[in-house]
C-alpha cells in the first residue's frame, strides 16, 4: 500500500468562502486521520483571474481556521516548486510525450465557434467539441498562420471513444464515454503545453498524491484526467468527490449569497472555532451549535457520516455563526 499522500490546491484567483473551506477541512481530514502527508500546490495557471495578494490570503485563512501542511511553497518539500507556474517545463514535457505518441493537435477554434457547432443547446461545460481542427494542420506553426498575432492555438487532446469508469471514494461508480460527451478536450492554450487539465494530471503524479478530496462539481473532469494518466502512463490518485455549499438557490456560493468570505467572518470577530463546528456539523461530526478546531476531529471522522446531500446555507444557518458555543 502506498503512504497516504493529498493535497490541498487552491487558486489564487479570490478569496477563500465558506465552501472552499468544507472542502479543504474533509480533505484535511481525510488525511490526517490516517497519519497521511498534507501538500499544499498554488494552481495559478489561471493569468486573467490570478490575483497577485490571493496566496497570502489564502495560507492566512487556511492557518486561521487550524489546517496546515506538510510540504508547500512556505515551508519546503522533496516536491517541489510547489507553485504551477514555476513547473511549466515539466508540463511541456508531458505535452511533447502525447506529441510523440499522436495523441494531441493544434486547435484554431475559438470557446464561440464550439458553441456555434453544437445541434443543441449544451450547458457551457458540455458543450462538445465535434473535432474541426483534427488532421487540419501538419505543424502548430501551420495553425498559428490561420489566427491573428494575438492569439494561439490550442492543443487538444484525442478523446479516445470508450466508457472510461472509476469508483469515487464518496459518490460510487461513475461512467463517462468522453469522446462522446466532451470530444477532443483542450490540454492547454499556451505554447509550452501550460494548462490545468494537463497541469494538475502531471503535478499529482509527480508530488505522489495518492488521494484528491474535492468538491463535486470537478466530477465530471475526472474521466479527462484518468484518460490523460493512461496516455502518460501515470497512476491516478483515488478520487472523492464531496457535495458542494449553496446557497438558498442550490447554485454554489457567489457574491449574490453575500459575504461569505473567510476573511469577513475574521474581521467581524467570529472566532475560527465557530467555523470549524458549523462545517463539522454539516459533515456529521458534531452535533449542531458546538465549537471545535480541525484536530478535535480527526479521531471521529468518517467519510461515510457525510450526507450526500449539498449543504444549502441558508439566512438561519449563517446567522448561527454568530451563537455557537
């Protein structure tokens, strides 16, 4: 058996909010209740969103709430750079691997012409593409002659057209055909092959992550990734996809649910434990209204007391921060 290994790997595109931290603190403790190794990864390959103060915000939220890490881009590690950016060679690498191997082309299509493809209407992250730039073009040079100077083409990757199928630690066997539900996926619109798909694939093998505990709304990216590990001949973690916080709507938290920064709860005074107890309490750790730090968990968690259900933060609910013991 491996070492238990996971990762904490936020993006420094905003401030932390209530539901980054549920997912953060299951992950926490999913391994330190097997004595397991805590990473923490920046993934900023993300440029346009990217904020220059986000970092700092972010390992101040994590520490204030009571997580830490045992490797990361503050404290050192055997893994390291442990910031994306700084390991854009090792994803030029792996991109010139699946070139090698015909698995990747050059791409002109822009996000509008692949929605202007579609028979249907396709929710933004179903919209599949039907493989227009595939055999288009012998060399990237070739596609880049058919853009204007300031844009790129992107590499996309050969779907291949099978069931491809895992076993979620928390959601159970999941299945996905995806050539037929996404088509040749993007890898990266970035000359030396840096992009998230292809980045957080190469990253996970290379830092030994041997689990990734995350939100449910990545589900559907797994079976991109796991094709991605074959095609490299990579091991994949085991996957656990948790439920979500939303707000009253049942869409995941935004601006339009108010301040549910961790950072605003900090400057109001609302102690981290009050935190902690209400997103242990949504996992069935403790019963309602009881502060607690992440490590008073860590000999009581189970996976299975989490209900399957999105925790719906409702008016009551975050009004409640303001009272727990």
């Amino acid at each position: 058996m491996r070492a238990c290994r996971g990762r904490l790997a936020p993006s420094p595109t905003g401030a932390l909010h209530l539901g980054n931290a549920r997912s953060f603190l299951l992950a926490w403790l999913s391994v330190r209740s097997r004595g397991g190794t805590m990473v923490m990864r920046i993934e900023d390959l993300d440029h346009p969103k990217v904020k220059p103060w986000a970092i700092d915000e972010i390992f101040t939220d994590l520490r204030w709430l009571g997580l830490d890490w045992d490797e990361g881009p503050d404290v050192g590690g055997a893994f390291g750079p442990y910031v994306q950016r700084e390991r854009r060679d090792q994803y030029a690498a792996a991109l010139d691997v699946l070139k090698d191997k015909g698995l990747v082309y050059s791409c002109v299509c822009s996000r509008q012409d692949v929605a202007s493809a579609q028979a249907a209407p396709h929710a933004e992250d179903y919209q599949r593409y039907p493989g227009t730039c595939r055999g288009r073009f012998g060399s990237f040079a070739d596609a880049s002659a058919e853009l204007p100077p300031e844009r790129m083409p992107a590499w996309r990757f050969c779907a291949p057209d099978e069931k491809v199928g895992f076993h979620d630690g928390f959601a159970g066997r999941y299945e996905a055909n995806v050539a037929h539900r996404d088509g040749d996926f993007v890898l990266a619109r970035d000359t030396k092959g840096a992009g998230y798909m292809l980045a957080v694939v190469v990253d996970d093998a290379a830092m030994g992550i041997t689990e990734v505990l995350r939100g449910d709304d990545l589900l559907p990216a797994t079976h991109r990734q796991l094709v991605l590990y074959r095609a490299l001949g990579l091991r994949p973690p085991q996957f656990i996809h948790v439920p979500l916080v939303v707000g009253p709507d049942g869409k995941r938290l935004a601006k339009r649910h108010g301040d549910t920064r961790l950072r605003a709860y900090r400057e109001q005074g609302i102690a981290p434990e009050r935190i902690v107890g209400l997103l242990a309490w949504s996992c069935g750790l403790v019963p309602f209204g009881v502060a607690c730090r992440p490590d008073e968990l860590i000999s009581e968690f189970l996976l299975s007391k989490l209900p399957h259900e999105p925790l719906v933060l409702t008016e009551a609910l975050s009004g409640a921060l303001q009272t727990f013991a």
